[in-house]
C-alpha cells in the first residue's frame, strides 16, 4: 500500500503546483495507477521525470526579470516599472507571505525526483546506461533544488531519501532544518554521485538537461558559498548569525572559521576546469571567443583594437587577444547569436524553458521605446562605474558620488565634430556622447546603454528607427518621455541580452531573438577557482571528484592566474599587477568587483552581496544615477551623479535570508524561522 501513497501523495502535490508543462494526472494516473504501473512503462516514466524538472522554471529560475523572482535587481540593476513592488523589495517590506517563494515548487520537486531514483531501476524498457543516466538526471534536479533553497533561505530540511509517508500522524511528518553544513555537504555529495553516470556532452535537442559538468560546477558553487563568511566567519566577526537555530538550540551556520572549506571550493571548481574535451588544451570548457572582425557592417562593427598592453597584446587567444574580438565575444554568449549547443562555455541553462519572465522579458523592458520597449530596466551608476578603462584603470571620478574617491574627478565635455575620430569605440553616432563614456572596457560597450549611446534594431520596419542613437535627457521621447512611466531613473540603461535584431515592435515576442539562460557558465568556474585559492593561508591535499588524483590546494598566484588571466584577456582589458594579486586583501577586492563587471544582470550579485555579508554596506547606500531632470540645454549638470530618491535603499539583518512562510511553520512543527521574521502566533 505505501507506493500507493506515494503516488497519492506525488498527485496532492502536483495539485498544488502552479507551473506550466506538468504531467496531465487526470490522463495519465488515475487513481487505481499505483507506482508499479508508472515505473513498468517507457512514456510515463519519462513525464514523471520531466514534471521534477518542470519546477525549475518561474520563481527558480536563476536568470529572470522581476516578475517571478528578483535576484537580478540588487545595487547594479533596477527596474522603474512596478513601484510597488520595487519599493517593497528594496526597503525590505516583503514578508512572511509574499508572493516570491520558491519553497513549495522546490519540495515538490524534491519529492517527485525522489520516487524516480527509488523507482526507474524496476524499468526493464530502458537500458541499464539510459537507467543510469536518467536516474542521475533526478539526483541533479534533487540536489539543485535543494541548492535553490539553500542560496535562498539558508538551512533547510533535508528529506527523507525515500520521500514522506503521508500516512503517518501530522506530528511524525515534522522534520527539522539541517545545519548549512550539513545542507552543502548533501548536495556536493549528490552531485558528485550524479556525475559518475552524466555524460561529458549531450546533444542539441537535450540541452536542458545536465551534463557531468553541470553536476561538477554546481558542487563548486555550493562549496564556494559554504566557505563564503556567511557560513564561515573568523575569530574576529562579530556577525556569525548564533541566533539561527534548531528547536533544539542547535546552530544552524557555522561559529568557526574552517580554511578547508575554501581548499574544497577550489578543488572543486578545478575539477570541472581539469574535465576532458575539445576546447582549448583539450579541456571540455573554455571562455567563448570569436575571431577579428576586420570588416563590419551596422550592428556588427570592426573589432576596435584594444589597448596595447605589453602582454595580452602581444599573443593569440588563449593567450593573448590578437586574433579575437573582445567586445563581439562578450556580447554573443548572451544576446542569442551562438545557440545553447555551440556555447562551449555554457555548462548548465534551462535553455529556452524560462516559463513568462524568461531572459526575452528582460529584453522587452530593457528596448528603448523606438523599438516599442518598456525602457524601464536599468543600471545605477555604482554599476555603470564599475567597469574600467580600456587599459585597466578606475574611470576618472569613480565613487566620488558615494562618499569615496579614487584621486580624480569626472570627465566633462562631449564627444564632437573636432574629437570624434579619437573614440571609434562609441561606433558610428559619436556626437553629444559624454567624455565619461569615452575609452571603457569592451564589457561595457556590450552591457551599458549610456546617454547617447547606439542601439542596433535591424528588425524595425521605419528605417529610421533601425540604428539610433537615444538620449536619455527628460524631454526625449525615446529616452524620457514626460508624460509616462517608461524611463530609466538613473539615465543608464541595460545593453546586456540584447541582439542587434531585437524589437518588440508591435508588441510581437516573436521579434526578441530567443536566448539561453546563462545558470552556470565557464566564467564563473574559473572566478570561483581565483576567489577560494586567495583566501588560503595553508596547503591542503584534495581528492578530485573521481578519487583519481590528488591535488595540492594553495595560494599560488599562478593558480590564481589560471583563474583570472582568461576573464581579462577575452574582456579585452589587462590581467591585474602583481601587487594586487600579492595581497589578499586587494585581490578580494579585485575579484568581487570582477564578479560584478563579468556577471552582471545573471542574478550573482544579490546573493555574492549576502554570501560575503556586504550587503549591509552595499545595499544601504543611496543609489546614484545622471540627473534626469535636466533637458538636453542643461547636459553638463545631467552628467553629474545624483541620488534618485524614486529608487530607494535600505538595508536590515533579516534581508540575509528569505523568511519561511507561516503556512510552512504550521505544517512543520520542527520548522524554526530566520532571524528577524515572524511566526505565525
């Protein structure tokens, strides 16, 4: 009787669920369909494991626009539309029942993996490597669920392997929250079992589902934040979260500093750098690149040589970038150009499943108005100056707007008739750019939509709609309108995504090229690798994920190199100096700030902010932004960085975790909250 309920059971959760795409349970399992049944046949063996997967869209998504989840949106981007519900979100006023809460998606989906892994070995129709590969399929699904909620709510229940018994009393269903320890450990051990049987590669039509390397990189994510000094603090934090708690008084995230967790972080990101293929050095993975462009067209411009650096400049990729170029480089892996098979630096996307706030939505607030977009997301200028200059330098003037100063103090003058020659970056409409935009990295030609800047619609009918220069000064209709909403607070808007081709015109999504989600991709891997090798004092000998080597972890600036010098040398800017890669400290800084520029709008930052506890000093400082009350004849003082006060910023304890939902604590009587939120008395 118990596979009985189980199937009971798995059909009350199903029930619950709101996502798109689920099995048909009244078609499929009637209610005599007992598990034996499901798992004797090919089709619905294979539904059961597709509807575990279908909750990894909406609200789990990891790159998405904000109607589902928000994580894109921290102190580099924002959206003006909605402001409501920006408001809320920034000043921390959602609460124990807001509508952004993944926990039931991500259980249901735990469970429903759950029954397959106990259930497809019965399957004589499979295979015994199409058994393998599908039941490592659902160990991944589980244990990336659990990762959700982890990076979410931190420490979390972990299930009974078997799944619950609904059959039992309401009091023996209770299951308390494991510590955040014990949480990572399950998942990296998950991952590392799943991928003994996930193949190196799948092909076009699979590109949703995990490979060995999704398995392997997303133990290296878990690990880098199990490491992180939210769940590692030293001696001398004074934040170690104590009052996160089990029923029993038992701490939920670590009191002690623990060095080994960064040696595994590393080790793991190392063994998904070391997999096997046929990218550079016979390595599956490597950073996406495309060659020179010696002659361009509209929308696809000729590479602008970089800045002569002595080094990068002087090798081809992967040493150097002679022969490729930067700014195309950075630009194709995101806007929809390369698809999800050919991106060899891609490890784990949901592809084109991204249910109604998929990355296309992102692209549709993020069109100016000419190309009948919202115009509604965009960056602060915190984000905007972050980026350097194209020879690795701070832009002039960088901070000053927060309290801060780099020794320098912002451009003025624009771009015109007599020095427009000098800037061939800002491609072919130059005048009235401001001399703050002038000579930036190629990632920031390829992710800002700076005041005067070029967007490419090649899709639009009216030809004079097709490649415009938009100017953001109040007045300007494709810029700011006056008498609408659908303006960019700070006069910053989001290139990122978007494909020369994109319109919304007519409001037809057809137009919006489609592009994969970017959950996990090479870059991140190798960002992971610098960042826990820089924090090691000591030597530490790590098993790769297969027990076939040893590896011998510790701060090595020429591991660390490994790590960094292919991010600078495909952005087109130069590596870091040798002081910076010799203190620990300044490399830190270096690699958050890295992080910020290279994974930017991929929904890192939010959680990096939390992970690293800075969140309480980034995400509570006012947002700054160009004053977009000024018309085109006051331009000088719209280039002078102001506090949007229609984007506000606050910043309490309680915003480290997401609160448990009431509904939650009552059905789990075991169930503690996060610190700062309430129980439902």
């Amino acid at each position: 009787m118990k596979n009985k309920y189980l199937l009971y059971s798995a059909l009350f959760l199903l029930s619950m669920s709101s996502c798109e795409d689920k099995l048909d349970a009244d078609r499929y399992f009637g209610d005599r369909m007992t598990i034996e049944k499901v798992f004797a046949d090919r089709d619905y063996s294979e539904r059961w494991l597709s509807d575990a997967y279908s909750h990894l869209i909406g609200v789990n998504a990891d790159v998405s626009s904000k109607g589902f989840t928000m994580y894109c949106f921290a102190d580099d981007m924002y959206f003006g539309d909605r402001d409501d519900k920006y408001k809320k979100w920034k000043n921390g006023e959602y609460d124990e029942g807001w509508e952004q809460d993944p926990w039931g998606e991500c259980y249901t989906g735990i469970y429903q993996a759950s029954v397959f892994i106990h259930n497809i070995d019965r399957n004589t129709k499979f295979t015994e490597e199409e058994r393998a590969d599908y039941k490592a399929q659902a160990r991944f699904v589980r244990a990336y669920y659990y990762w959700l909620l982890l990076r979410k709510y931190g420490p979390i229940p972990i299930m009974p392997d078997e799944g619950m018994d609904f059959t039992q009393e309401y009091e023996d269903l209770a299951v308390a929250r494991s510590s955040y320890d014990e949480v990572a450990n399950f998942i990296a051990s998950e991952m590392q079992i799943a991928a003994k049987d996930l193949p190196l590669e799948r092909g076009p039509l699979a590109i949703a589902r995990p490979t060995r390397g999704a398995a392997l990189a997303a133990r290296a994510k878990v690990l880098l934040y199990a490491a992180s000094p939210i769940n590692n603090p030293h001696p001398s934090d004074t934040e170690k979260f104590s009052d996160m708690v089990n029923f029993d008084g038992k701490h939920l995230i670590a009191q002690e500093y623990d060095e080994t967790k960064w040696a595994r972080a590393a080790a793991a990101a190392l063994d998904v750098m070391e997999l096997p293929g046929n990218q550079a050095n016979g390595r599956r993975y490597d950073l996406y690149h495309l060659g020179r462009r010696t002659s361009g067209s509209v929308g696809y411009p000729v590479t602008i040589e970089p800045y002569k650096d002595g080094d990068f400049s002087e090798h081809t990729w992967p040493d150097g970038w002679q022969d490729i170029d930067p700014f195309e480089s950075y630009r194709s892996l995101f806007d929809g150009e390369v698809s999800a098979s050919d991106n060899y630096e891609l490890i784990f996307t949901r592809g084109q499943n991204q249910s109604s706030e998929g990355v296309d939505i992102m692209v549709v607030h993020q069109l100016p108005t000419s190309a009948t977009g919202w115009n509604t997301h965009g960056l602060t200028q915190k984000m905007c100056d972050a980026y350097y200059m194209n020879d690795g330098s701070d832009c002039p003037g960088k901070d000053l707007e927060i309290g801060g100063a780099n020794g320098t103090v912002r451009e003025t003058g624009f771009v015109d008739e007599t020095n427009q020659e000098n800037y061939p970056e800002l491609g072919e409409h130059r005048i009235g750019v401001s001399l703050q935009y002038v000579q930036r990295e190629p990632r920031f030609y390829a992710s800002v939509a700076y005041n005067g800047s070029t967007w490419f619609l090649l899709n639009e009918s009216n030809d004079a709609n097709r490649n415009q220069q938009v100017f953001y000064y109040r007045g300007m209709g494709n810029g700011y309108n006056n008498n609408n909403a659908f303006w960019l607070r700070t006069g910053i808007g989001v290139k990122k995504f978007v494909h020369p081709y994109d319109t919304h015109e007519n409001r037809d999504m057809g137009r919006i090229r489609r592009k994969a989600e970017p959950a996990i991709r090479y870059a991140e891997i190798l960002l992971i690798y610098a960042e826990a090798l820089n924090e090691l004092d000591g030597s530490h000998n790590i098993e790769s994920w297969d027990g076939s080597k040893t590896y011998t972890i510790k701060r090595d600036i020429n591991e660390m190199k490994k790590g960094i010098r292919p991010i600078r040398c495909r952005a087109g800017i130069p590596d870091y100096t040798a002081a910076e890669y010799a203190s620990k400290d300044l490399f830190r800084e270096k690699i958050k700030r890295e992080r910020m520029i290279e994974l930017m709008g991929e929904g890192h930052r939010y959680y990096d902010l939390r992970r690293w506890k800075d969140a309480e000093k980034e995400e509570s400082q006012p947002i700054y932004g160009c004053n977009t009350l000024m018309t085109e004849q006051y331009k000088d003082l719209f280039h002078i960085p102001v506090v949007v006060p229609s984007l506000p910023t606050n910043f309490s304890r309680k915003m480290y975790f997401w609160p448990i939902s009431h509904s939650e604590l009552k059905r789990n009587r075991l169930l503690t909250q996060n610190p700062g939120w309430t129980y439902n008395d």
